[in-house]
C-alpha cells in the first residue's frame, strides 16, 4: 500500500519543481547597462504582438529583458503583458544540453499582445526568436 500524507494525496519529493524551467534571476536581464548593450548591438526582428532584440551571450542559457512603456497600458495592462512574455519565454526554453548559442533576448511589449490569444502570441515570439537564432 502507498503511503498518503494527511490530505490523502500521494507525497511529493521534496526539492520537485511542478514547473521545469523556471523564470528565476540567472535567466532575467536586469541593469540598465545589459538592456542598452543589447538594444545597441542586438538584432532586431518585429513581429504582431512584440518585438525581440537579440544579442549572443557566453553564458549558455538565453536571458531575457521585457520592456512595456505606458504606450501599452496602465499598471495592470503593463504587468499582464510582462508575464505572458515570461510565462512564453520558460515555455520556449530547450534543454540545457542544446548546441546552440545563448542569446540576451529584449522583448518589448505591444498594446496589442494583452488582448491576442496565447497560442498566437507564442506562435508570434517563437518565429521572431527562429529568426533571430537564423533556424526559420
């Protein structure tokens, strides 16, 4: 018989993510100076719902910066768009093991990307991502 814990659910191991990838500080652009380093010298590639500017990094795991300006909206309109880009970018993130470069990924928001349907705005940022890495 299977041990249960009190609520009469099966335990779970203690140091278990129920996300893989998590959005944590090492895969977050920060400072001021790596978001002009990045818009400076990065590639730029516009879609429907944002637009990522792209830089290679030597740390080997991408890492992202968004930028929403009140052109998209109030705080609450602002903070929305912020985690769709998050929740997308850990979505879009490989395996560590993968052979390709490392990219600091800029992505700035657009009004319209509140209001798109997820699957749309995933699709929209895996393109512009592919074309950035040069695989689409």
């Amino acid at each position: 018989m299977d041990a249960l814990c009190s609520s009469g659910a099966a335990p779970r191991a203690a140091n278990v993510s129920p996300l893989t990838n998590v959005f944590g500080p090492g895969v977050r652009i920060r400072a001021r100076a790596e978001f002009t380093r990045v818009q400076r010298g990065g590639r730029r590639v516009t879609g429907r719902y944002m637009t990522l500017i792209a830089l290679p990094n030597a740390l080997g795991s991408d890492r992202l910066g968004i930028v929403a300006s009140k052109r998209v909206g109030g705080a609450v309109v602002r903070n929305r768009a912020k985690r769709r880009l998050r929740e997308i970018f850990r979505r879009e993130q490989p395996p560590r093991a993968s052979s390709r470069g490392s990219l600091d990924v800029v992505a700035i928001a657009r009004r319209e990307l509140v209001d798109a349907p997820f699957a749309a705005a995933e699709a929209d940022f895996a393109s512009a991502l592919g074309k950035l890495r040069g695989t689409r």
